[in-house]
C-alpha cells in the first residue's frame, strides 16, 4: 500500500443514502472528470533545482557515487561526493514513492517503497522486484552467513530475503503498527521499532517480545542504533532510550532538555558521548552532543523545511543529509558547517509561494510568506530575488494589466489594508491604502481597463469588503452594495469596467455568487450555483455567458450567465487560469491534483505531476503552464503536442477504460467487489476516498489484462477506524501504462 495524503473535500457533506441515489442518477457528472483531447507535457523544475520532491533516503557505493531516492520515484546521483547532484527520474513513468535505499555493488540498488524495486543501471530505471500489500519503510543487511537482507513496513510487514533481494518471503511480525526502523547485530538478535512498537528478537526473527523498559503506549519510535555489540540507543520523538550492556536493560538517557532536538529522526553515532541527531515534522534541524545527551549544540536549522530524513557518513568523512523539500546537505568539518547543494534563491530557507503572475514579455513574478519576493525573466525558467513591494507581508494577488502596470494585494499591517502598485513592470512599487480603518487581506483583483481596479477582502472580524478604484489602484472605494457582510470573499472577475462578479462561502457553506452590471454599484446574488455545498475559490469568465467557477467541492459551468449550471468535477478546486476560450486548467493544493481542458471546462483530464504536492498559484502560458507551491517550488510544464487536436498524442480518452464497477451498489454490507478491465498486465493501485476527502483505503493488486475483480471491506481503512458511515464513496484505479478508471458507490445502513 501507498503512503499518501488524503486529497481534499470532495463534492458534497455526506447525505442519507436515499437521497444521494436519486442525486447520483439524475446527475452522473458530478462524480468524476471525463477526459478530453490533451496534450503530453515536458516538465521543468524551475526552483529549487535539480528537483524539489521529498528525498528520503541516501546509500552510496563509494566515497565519489552515490545516491538519493525519494517521492515521486525521485532519484538523483552524485559523482563527486556530494558536491553536485544530477537528477535520473523519468516522469511520469515512475511515481511510487521511495523510502529507503540500499547499495548491492557498483551500479546496483535496492529500494523500498510502495514495493521492492530494483536497478542495475545506477538509477537510471526501476525494476519491481516484489509487490507488497503496505509500504516498505527500511531495509537493512542481517549479518551473517548467506546475503540476507530483511526489510520492515507499515501495517507491521516484515519481509526476508537469502538471495540478495531477488525474492522475499513474509516473516513473523511484532504487530499491526507501522514499522519505522531496524537493527541487527548478529544473524540472531535484532531489534524493531516504530508507532507505539519497539520489539527485539533472539531467534533470528522467528518471534518478537518488547523490550524492557522502553514503553510501546502512544509513542513513535523513529530509529534504532548500537555503536557497538553494548552500547545502543532508541530514539522517540521527545526523549531516548538507552542500554551499555547489549540490551539486557534499558533506561530513559533523557527527556530533550530546552535546548535539544524534539521530532528526533535518526542518529548518527560517532562513540558512546558523540552523536548528531536530525528533526523531522516541525522544522528541520540538525544537532551535536558530545556528552551522550546531556547538552546540545544545533549545528544547522531551516524554519520552513519540514524536516530532514537521512544522515549518513561517508567512509571519507563527510556528511550528508536529506530533507523533505529535496535539499542534499554536505558538510565536511565533522557537521561543523553545511552546504545545502540544491540551488534555490534563498536555499537557507524555504517559502510556500501563494501568488503567480507570468506576464506576456515573459516577465514573472512569485511571492509567498514573510514578504518573499522572487522574478524571473524568462517565462518562469529561471528565478532569483527580486525588487518586491514593502508593506504588503504576504501577497495573495497579484494582477497585471499589461508589461507594465501592475497591483499586489495580499495581507497588509496592522489596520490597514494596502495594495502596491507598479507602472514599470515592478521595477519599483509605490504603496497604496484600500482602506484606512479596515483590517484585512485581499483575496483577488481585477484590473478590467487601466483606470478600473476591483479588490476583494476578507477580514479576521468575518466582514468582507469589495472595493474599487477609478484611477487604476491609486485610490480605493467601498461597492458593497447587495453583498452579504458575513460570506468571506475570495474572488473576483470582471469582463469590463461595468460587468463583473465576486464568489465566495466557507468550505462547509453553501456557494455564494454575486453578479454586477454597474461597477459594482449594486449587486445581484446569481442564485443556484450548481450543486455546490462549498464555497467558492475563483472563477474565469471567457464572455458574459460562458464561465466557470470552482469551488471547495467542484467545478461549475454556466453557459447562459448564471440562469443554469452544469457541474464537472467533484476535486476541491482552489485556482483557475485560462489562456483562451478552449484551453486552461483548475488546481488544488488540497488533494494535489492540476487538470486540463481542451474545451472550455466541458471536460477534464488530469495532468500527472512530477511532484508529490500540489500548486498553490497556477498561470496558464501560451506554451502550457507554470505552477507554485510549498518549499518555494516553481514548475514549468510546456505542451510537446498540440492541445486539443483530434488524434493527438497525450492523455486518450477514456472509453470501455473510464468507470470502475462497484457491486453491490448500493451496499448494506461490509464486502464490495470492484470490477476493473486492465489495459495491462502489472500491478494496479486502487484508492477509496470518503465523501469528506479522507483516504479510507490504498491497495495494489497485480492483474492480467482484461478484466478483474478485488474483494475490499468497508471495514479497512488506512487508519484503522471502519468506513461505515452511510454516503458517497470514490474509488480511482491507476493501471501500470498510467491510465485511470474511477467509479463511486453508496454504503447504507444495515437494518
């Protein structure tokens, strides 16, 4: 099974069964994107470089090579000890996460992941070796005679092999709790930890018993070392364990003083006193003691990375560290100093980029937290620091009207609310106040003509504002007439200076959209905006008739003004950017996913990213598009074939291929057969979501082609609490060639 993140709300809050029947048969498409005509894309990674998916593992052959995986199938090598990485992933072929990493000889790599993957070419490709039902989290040598290695996973999967990893056979195991990490010191005695598990054997595997004084209750285990056959340590997130006599007794080495690492990851022991120690989850440090615990030293920090996942040495000396943002670390004075060798503007620190802005000379502009400010002229390519506005902290809008003039809105200080503006291309920016008593962030603009500007803000008293500016953002009014005070606003669109829009609602609240036909002077609510029962994030109007609108639960279309809607997808939908009538695409960083149409929103396909998160910000270009995001992530994807042709390569519809069959449909019961036709031989990757977004359940099967049929029981789920709630449930497969099947079902309760 696939570790992954739950993707977001869905369509609609869960509903009695009966009456989601009747919804589901009168309007099937809501429930999942068709597919159109679309293009093939070639990816750039365009900030940080080489890459930006987590990186979690490293394993090096020789001082000189070696390497790093991570997610997304990421791997990178280095032929110089470190110094450069160049990265070898093949997108989007190959897109299981990796988590661990083994070198077997020159050239020869073992990983664990969703599986057991093989390579014999250094990286270069991927080889599944064994399909597992859960993730493998660690991999490891057992010592002794023979080429035994053992590898340990979630859901407690322990595996083994004698072959050098051509095949593995499942081995008892110490529970049903993920598994983190591994240590063996002879070919009898090992040790095991993870959530609420830390377990030891003496017969080579064959039973497992927890270790005395180190508790398994609500607690997560991340790593398991001996310096020596007496000497071991037993890292949790908050404290440690120690033993100095083999593991015959351990006790609390100590609870993390103030001034030591918390979220512990791993460790590296240097001898019994010294040993560097990184962080994960909240932040990412990296620490030295050289009294076994007793004071800390932190060595290297980052505030916006997530945290670092690998530490090794290498036989050289040097060290090097991983991080959940793809840095590659080296430090070569004993973790004294560190070099981070992923080139990024600001590579001490990382932002999530909010705002995009890609002007037609080519000109960019992305802005994200604590007023970071990047550029780029060339489409996007290429990104460094740049002049930004002062006074706006963290822009969420940014909008030109042409090359040159230009409006940023976004949080402002405290009792104001500001907008910079820039008639030079933002060379320089001259600060503006919206509103001189009010507190708030804007949300959107629009800049129809070079005199008229709308802004819409939302403030953290719950009221919201639209305000207007007749001198093109210099000077702001208030045009709130006919809006609800309490609905927070968060777009805005204007088909000229008189015609326009403003959408908003929570996430839970019914969508709310307003139309104006006199600057704002008055508005109009556009009554039944689809079927949507969240608000809405942004829309795109291509005429006074056609537009779209997307909301926390799905995308609406009208083609008559707002009289009648028509709805297509059921993903949480946060940003929308067209580059003509035909041609755009709708994001969430919800459940991180981009989508394309080729026909004005009528259809969608979902483009496959080289990257494990999912935009913030996006920007329709005249050759594809660019996305932002977290750990100050920029990438370009420009179209290799013609959009929207007939024929084309890319994407193919979706026909015989397009539905998972579910029965029994509806379900008063805990067994669900799902029906797919493969168009492959290969393992297949089914996930079931809950109404609410919430990932219930991710498996793979291995299948012929044709059709198939796997069991699954409403009472499996990832996170170990029975899907028994009565509703809608999804379900996506994901064949070996890259193509989807989706399908939906309704459980109902048993009487």
């Amino acid at each position: 099974m696939l570790r992954s993140s739950a993707p977001g709300a869905l369509c609609a809050a869960p509903v009695f069964s009966v009456f989601v029947i009747v919804i589901l048969a009168v309007i099937p498409s809501i429930i999942a994107p068709s597919s159109s005509a679309a293009s093939t894309y070639e990816f750039q990674w365009a900030n940080p470089k080489p890459q930006g998916n987590a990186l979690h593992a490293f394993a090096f052959e020789s001082p000189a090579v070696g390497y790093a995986v991570g997610a997304q199938g990421a791997t990178l090598r280095t032929l110089n000890g470190g110094q450069t990485w160049t990265t070898l992933t093949r997108y989007p072929a190959f897109q299981t996460a990796l988590r661990d990493l083994m070198v077997l000889g020159p050239g020869q790599l073992l990983a664990g992941g969703g599986g057991i993957f093989r390579s014999n070419d250094g990286g270069e490709t991927w080889t599944l070796v064994e399909l597992t039902s859960f993730g493998i989290d660690h991999l490891a040598v057992v010592p002794g005679p023979g080429s035994i290695l053992s590898a340990v996973g979630d859901f407690g999967l322990v595996l083994r092999s004698t072959d050098s990893g051509a095949s593995w056979v499942n081995r008892p195991s110490p529970g049903i709790r993920n598994l983190r990490d591994q240590f063996w010191i002879d070919a009898s005695t090992g040790y095991i930890v993870g959530e609420n598990v830390a377990q030891r054997t003496t017969d080579g595997g064959a039973t497992w018993v927890p270790i005395p004084g180190v508790p398994e209750q609500s607690v997560v285990y991340t790593d398991v070392v001996f310096a020596d056959p007496q000497n071991g340590w037993i890292l949790e997130h908050f404290t440690t364990y120690r033993t100095t006599n083999g593991g015959g007794s351990w006790f609390q080495r100590h609870a993390n003083p103030p001034q030591g690492p918390i979220y512990q990851e791993q460790a590296l022991v240097l001898d019994t006193n010294h040993r560097f120690v990184i962080t994960n989850l909240e932040g990412a440090e990296i620490w030295e003691t050289t009294s076994d615990g007793v004071s800390w030293t932190r060595r290297y920090q980052r505030q916006h990375t997530q945290g670092y996942t690998d530490l090794e040495r290498l036989s050289d000396g040097t060290f090097v560290v991983t991080s959940t943002h793809g840095d590659l670390l080296r430090s070569t004075d004993s973790g004294q100093t560190w070099i981070n060798f992923v080139t990024s503007p600001g590579d001490e620190d990382r932002t999530t980029l909010q705002a995009l802005a890609i002007l037609p000379s080519g000109k960019g502009f992305a802005s994200g937290t604590d007023g970071v400010w990047l550029v780029s002229t060339d489409t996007g390519a290429t990104w460094a620091f740049g002049p930004g506005p002062t006074g706006v902290d963290t822009p969420l809008a940014i909008e030109f009207r042409n090359d040159q003039l230009g409006l940023v809105g976004g949080y402002g200080p405290l009792g104001q609310t500001k907008v910079a503006r820039t008639t030079d291309g933002g060379a320089t920016w001259v600060l503006h106040t919206v509103s001189p008593t009010y507190t708030g962030y804007i949300q959107q603009i629009a800049f129809p003509t070079d005199q008229i500007a709308y802004a819409v803000t939302h403030g953290g008293d719950g009221i919201n504002f639209i305000h207007r500016s007749t001198d093109g953002g210099q000077t702001w009014a208030l045009r709130n007439q006919g809006v609800s005070a309490g609905i927070q606003l968060r777009s805005v669109s204007f088909l000229d200076a008189n015609t326009g829009f403003v959408g908003g609602g929570e996430f839970t609240s019914e969508a709310a959209l307003w139309k104006t036909t006199d600057g704002g002077a008055t508005w109009n609510p556009v009554p039944e905006v689809g079927l949507h029962q969240a608000g809405i994030s942004d829309m795109h109007w291509s005429d006074a008739s056609t537009g779209l609108v997307a909301s926390y639960d799905g995308s609406c279309r009208t083609t008559d003004g707002g009289q009648s809607w028509g709805s297509a997808l059921f993903f949480p939908l946060f940003r929308v950017s067209f580059r003509d009538a035909l041609h755009g695409y709708v994001g969430s960083y919800l459940d991180r996913r981009l989508l394309e149409t080729t026909d004005g929103g009528v259809t969608w396909s979902i483009l496959n990213l080289p990257w494990e998160r999912a935009p913030y910000d996006l920007q329709a270009t005249p050759e594809g598009f660019v996305i932002c995001g977290e750990g100050s992530t920029i990438i370009g994807g420009t179209s290799s074939t013609t959009t929207g042709v007939p024929g084309g390569a890319g994407t193919p519809p979706l026909t015989r291929l397009d539905v998972v069959r579910v029965w029994p449909n509806p379900s008063r019961g805990r067994s669900i057969t799902l029906g797919i036709e493969s168009p492959v031989a290969g393992p297949v990757e089914l996930r079931i979501y809950d109404v609410g977004g919430r990932l219930i359940r991710a498996m793979i099967r291995r299948v012929a082609a044709g059709p198939a049929e796997i069991a699954w029981s409403s009472g499996e789920e990832d996170l170990g609490t029975p899907a028994e709630v009565s509703g809608i449930y999804f379900v996506e497969a994901r064949f070996a060639n890259g193509e989807q099947a989706r399908g939906r079902f309704v459980l109902v309760p048993e009487f």
